[in-house]
C-alpha cells in the first residue's frame, strides 16, 4: 500500500511539473504584449520599456517560467498587471468561494443519486424504476446555466422566495449566506444526480448479476440485505470513479453559475482577467484548477485503491 501511495504522489508531482510548463506556455503563445495593452496603442518605446521591465516581461522566457514557478512553491502568485496588486490573496478568496459551491453541490447530488440510482436498478421492472431513469435522463439533457435561470425565475422572480444573485460570507450572515447558497447549488448539483443517478443505476445493476450476491441469497439473506450488505461496497467503485470525474466537472461548471448568480468565485475572476487580459492572473487562475482537478484525482485514485485491493495489487 505504501508503495502504491508513493508511486501516486510521485506521480503527482511529475504532472503538476508538466501542468506548470503547458499552462505557462500556452498562455505565452497568445499574441499581445500585457503592457502594450496596459499602455494603449500611443505608448511610446521608453514607457513600453519601462513597463516591460516592470512586468519581468523583457526577460527570457525560461527565466520567468522559473520565477513564476518557484513562487507557486510558496504561494506567491505575482502581481497583477491590471490592479498592481498581489495575485494570491485575491485567488484564495475567490477559491474559497468555488469550493463551498462545488462540495456542497456534490454532496446534494450524491445525496440524491445513491439512493435512488439503487432503487431504480432493484425496481427496474416496476413503474418507479421507470420514472426515475426517465427522470433522470431529462436532468442529463438540462444544462446546468439553464436550471439555473430557470429556477431564478421561478423561486426568485416569481415566488420571491431567495434572492437571485450576490454572495455573502458565512462569518457576516449565516442566514444570508445560506438564502443566497441554495439556487446556485441547486442548480449544480440537480444536473450532476441526474448523471450520477445512471451511473449508480448501472452498477447496482451489474452487481446485482454477480455471483457473490446471489451465494448471499442462497444463504438467506433477502435481496436488500445482500445488496446492503455485500453489494454497495462494490458498486461504490465505479461510482466514485464517476463522482471524482464529475466532481472536477463541477469545478467548471461552476464558472458559468457563478457568472449566472452573480456570485464573486473563481469563475467570475477568471472572466474578468480575460476580459482585461491580466495574463497573470489567468496564469494563476488556471494553475489553481488544475491543482485542484489533480488533487480530486490522487484523493479518488487513493480511495479506489482501498475500497478495492485487487486494484492495488495490479498497480
């Protein structure tokens, strides 16, 4: 185990190494000098100098890899080319933001999708089996920016119920913070149980034809019991698998509901340092989600292992 643990951090790191020189690269092929377009089109050589010098941008290319690289390792993000000001304060607040809506969004999905992605596969024949895999098909075709307007309209415009957009911190209103969570999760995570659900469906189906539930039965156990019992566990692997997948989904996803309701995440910083071409805070920004799609993956490759030994083994 501890070797398959080592080999998985290793691992790890070799891509993230990668995952810094194609992030840095591909945004340096971008044409557009940051600060001609910080200067306008009538700067004059001396001050586009002078801000090129100010920038690190006049300096050999390996040599700001290197120097943006190295600040990554201590959590210096540079400055940004627009506001002058440090980079990683502004995206540890916005990250924070992304992360309470994608976990919160996950956990309602998966809230949902379990239990009855299993009861549609144990009532396949019957009519709530029927419903639910229909239903959740539906939810597959809905986009998520789509449910999200849609339930603006309805529990915000229409009802007046929530609040249609905007944010507030936990620590300054709970009550407000919780008013102003609910659509935007919603419309997350009903679109991800509506995936999860099919998947859950389908491996509890395929469980359920194994030989080691049917011996469960045939030793009194009734069909629930066995499925409780020796089945889930077996049919988690698959769907975590999913999950971890759909989880690095919703990270994207979340930069279009953010955008929809208002709300100052990631996603929205994202937009508006593209819009201003703040080339390195879109360095950043981007870094910040690949980490983090790279981190899901070791923690639901670790997981997998462990639930699983043969995978392990075969590592």
């Amino acid at each position: 185990m501890l070797i398959y643990v080592l080999r998985r951090l290793l691992q790890f790191v070799l891509t993230t190494i990668v995952a810094t020189m194609a992030v840095f690269a591909f945004l340096r092929i971008l044409p557009g000098d940051p600060a001609q377009v910080a200067l306008g089109v009538n700067a004059t050589p001396e001050l586009l100098a002078d801000l090129q010098r100010k920038f690190g941008t006049d300096r050999p290319v390996a040599v700001q890899y290197v120097d943006w690289a190295s600040g990554l390792l201590t959590g210096d993000f540079g400055t940004s080319y627009v506001s002058n000001a440090a980079i990683s304060p502004i995206i540890f607040d916005r990250v924070q933001v992304t992360l309470i809506l994608v976990i919160v969004s996950m956990i309602i999905a998966l809230l949902i999708a379990v239990p009855l992605g299993t009861m549609a596969a144990v009532q396949q024949k019957n009519v709530v089996g029927v419903i639910i895999s229909g239903l959740s098909q539906v939810g597959v075709a809905v986009p998520g920016f789509l449910a999200g307007i849609l339930l603006v309209v309805v529990f915000a415009i229409k009802l007046g119920w929530l609040p249609s957009s905007g944010w507030t911190a936990p620590a300054v209103d709970p009550v407000d913070f919780f008013r102003r969570l609910i659509l935007p999760v919603i419309a997350l995570g009903l679109v991800q149980s509506a995936i999860l659900t099919r998947y859950v469906r389908s491996a509890v189906l395929e469980v359920m034809r194994e030989d080691f539930l049917r011996t469960a039965r045939a030793k009194g156990l009734s069909r629930s019991q066995a499925l409780i019992r020796h089945g889930l566990r077996n049919a988690s692997v698959p769907v975590m698998t999913v999950a971890g997948v759909q989880l690095a989904t919703l990270l994207i996803g979340a930069v279009v509901i953010e955008r929809v309701f208002v709300i100052p995440g990631l996603g929205s910083e994202l937009v508006s340092a593209v819009a201003d071409r703040d080339l390195l805070m879109v360095q950043g920004i981007v870094m910040v989600l690949v980490l983090l799609v790279l981190t899901i993956n070791l923690v639901v490759d670790l997981m997998y292992s462990v639930l699983d030994p043969r995978i392990r083994r075969a590592s």
